[in-house]
C-alpha cells in the first residue's frame, strides 16, 4: 500500500472545481452541481494524456453569498454570518471559516455535519432525507434485528 501519507498530497476539491463538477460553498465544502454537498469524491492520478474540462460556474458561490442557511444551523458558529465578505479572489467570494472551532466542535461530540444536512443545495430535500432515514431504520429495526429478514434466503437455480 505505500506510504499512507502519499495519499493525502492532493486537496481534491479544487480539482473537482475545475473539472467542472461543482464549486465551493459557504460552509468551505465542495457542493456538487447534480447532488449539491452531499456527495464524497475521489480521484485517480495517472501520466496518462487526457483532454480536461473547465471550471463551470453555475452560481453556487454567489448563492451561498447570500443564502445564510447553514450559518444558523452551525452549533459551533464556526460559519461566517457575514452575508457580504469582503475577500475576493478570481471574482470568487472566499468565505471566512472558523476551522479550529469546526474541528472542536466535531471531535467532542464525534460528529457534526448540520451545515450539510440542513443546507438548501441538498438534493434530496431535508425532508426526504428524513424519510429515508426514517426507512432505513424502520427496515433495520424490522428486518435485520429480529431476524426476520433470514427467512427470505434467495432461491438458486442451477441450469
């Protein structure tokens, strides 16, 4: 496997920004054009030739500008309620981030992610996401944990 830290050299947002996929948020997060910022991305680095795609700017980071949802919703209020900030960098609006009380505040209750869940960009809505969450622990609960779920072992048809 290497040398773990081999693996931590690329910051893997800004080259998500500019191959287009989506743009960074208030929350300092990479929010996905399709699924908003609930999404995890990995990359694969090789010495292959590619052709790459721009950066696409569909107005996330202007968005989040004015949209302070998540700041209300930061228990550490390591978000910026600043609805202008007065950083710019390439006509792109740096947001100021509190990230020592962010991290604090995730490792004493091991576990955080309210700027995410309650962000308006989230697709499905908080309330679908509820649901579904809901679901699965109605189907954990119901089928997993009473067993009930091994009655039902799939059928092998051999040929």
């Amino acid at each position: 496997m290497g040398d773990e830290n081999q693996y931590h050299q690329l910051l893997i947002p800004p080259y998500a920004e500019n191959a287009g996929l989506g743009e960074k948020g208030r929350t300092g997060l990479f929010i996905d054009h399709k699924y908003g910022p609930l999404v995890r991305i990995g990359i694969i680095t090789t010495e292959m030739p590619l052709e790459f795609d721009e950066p696409i700017n569909k107005g996330v980071n202007e968005f989040c500008k004015r949209c302070t949802y998540c700041v209300g919703n930061c228990p550490s209020q390591s978000l910026s309620a600043d609805r202008f900030p007065h950083i710019e960098k390439d006509d792109k609006y740096e947001f100021k981030i509190n990230g020592d009380r962010c991290i604090k505040y995730f490792e004493d209750h091991n576990a955080c992610g309210r700027c995410v869940f309650h962000c308006v960009l989230v697709k499905p809505s908080v309330e679908d996401t509820t649901k579904r969450i809901e679901r699965i622990d109605h189907w954990y609960t119901t089928w997993i944990k009473t067993g009930e779920l091994e009655k039902y072992k799939p059928t092998i048809i051999q040929q």
